[in-house]
C-alpha cells in the first residue's frame, strides 16, 4: 500500500535486533508522513513519529499500516 504526504500510519513492532527481558521488543509506532522519498515498488518515507522523532522508514513486507485508532476531523479528506 502506498501512502501520501499527511497519512497517519501505524509501523509495527519492530523485533529486529536482538531484546532481553530488561529491553523488550519495540512497541508499534504512530506517525504522519511528512515526505515520499521513493514510490513502489521499494518506497520510503520520512516520517515524524508521534515520540516526536523523525526518521526515514523503508517498509518491509506489510509492516506499515494507515493507522487503526486515527480519526479524521469532520470536514477532512483523509480517512
């Protein structure tokens, strides 16, 4: 799926490296995309994260989501 400038995602936990009890794997993450650095059928995307962090993030498999608890405010065109 690709997204657009002001989508709300959602990336899923992230169990890439390696976690003990006291580092757990990493929560999913919420954010807005700010920028479509690259299209299909590789994209990337920068991202502001709702932490307030921006990075850039290359998807792999399904791991990137439009965002499941996001409303949009009434009279808005995203959804």
């Amino acid at each position: 799926m690709a997204f657009e400038v002001g989508d709300r995602v959602y990336a899923e936990k992230s169990g890439r490296r390696r976690r003990t009890a006291r580092q757990p794997m990493r929560p999913g993450r919420h954010g807005v995309v700010v920028r479509v650095l690259r299209g299909d059928p590789n994209p990337r995307y920068e991202i502001k994260w709702d932490e307030g962090i921006t990075t850039v993030f290359s998807p792999s498999g399904a791991s990137l989501h439009a965002d499941p608890n996001y409303v949009a405010p009434e009279g808005s065109s995203q959804g």
